[in-house]
C-alpha cells in the first residue's frame, strides 16, 4: 500500500492534536484554582514537587517535570521573588543549587490542598480510563522517539 501523505496530513489522523487539545483543556481546569492562590500552572507543578520532597536541586526538578534550565531558572527566580522557595548552592559542589521551600511556600501546600480533587471532578472519564490513560500517557513519554 502506498503512503497517502493527503491522509496523514489530516487534523483527524494526528496523535499529536488531542494530546494538546486535552493537556490544554487539563492544565485549563486548574486556572481558576490557581489564580485565587496567584500562581502559573508551572509554578504549581515546581511546588508539587517540592511538597512531595523539599530540597532538591534544579536539575532533579528539571527532570521529574521534564524541563529544561532554561524553562525552569526564570520560574524560580520568579517563586524566590514571591518568597516560596530559596536556593542554596550546595557546599559539595557550587555547579549544584538546592531548592528549598520557605514557610511561605510550605503554607500554600494546605492552601492547595483540595486543587486535586476539584480538578479531578472536571475530567469526565472513569477512575479506571483514567489510570489507563496515565498508563498510556507515561509509555508514550517513556518511549525514545527515532528522529
């Protein structure tokens, strides 16, 4: 059978256009929750991150959220303007900087604390199609793709 570029190149026929159609329509669910707390969903997902375990470095955060430093360094700058986090290079090696939450920042956990759930009260599938999806979702992220 021969390619039909015609075919391919149908909206219908990407993967790619409803994983950004849903991540938009995700990370647009929490909007209104962050924004009472007056912060970005790349703010929220850092602190995500450090509640779970505080004082990690940059790069850790770089790879659990899959970012890179350049993404991630002016976000952080950011957060220690706001008084969330502070950075600590560490003693050991000064290449390597240490991301701590203040008390500030350790007090929007319970703040957040019901973001989850409300979030999750939006997204329309079973709990089962949803663990599918996350499933689906982390093959596909841990999948090497040939360029």
């Amino acid at each position: 059978m021969e390619y039909d570029y015609r075919e391919a190149m149908k909206l219908e026929n990407q993967l790619c256009f409803p994983l950004y159609a849903a991540a938009r329509a995700v990370t647009g669910a929490y909007t209104p929750y962050l924004k009472a707390l007056d912060l970005t969903y790349t703010q929220y997902i850092v602190l995500l991150v450090l509640w779970e375990k505080d004082g990690v470095t940059v790069g850790e955060i770089c790879k659990k959220l899959m970012l890179d430093s350049g993404t991630l360094s002016p976000l952080l700058k950011k957060m220690k303007t706001l008084g969330y986090i502070v950075k600590q290079h560490s003693t050991d090696d000064e290449r390597a900087v240490f991301i701590y939450l203040t008390e500030q920042g350790k007090a929007l956990q319970e703040k957040a604390k019901d973001i989850p759930f409300k979030v999750g009260q939006c997204v329309k599938i079973s709990p089962e199609k949803a663990k599918q999806l996350y499933s689906l979702l982390y093959e596909l992220l841990g999948s090497n793709f040939e360029l």
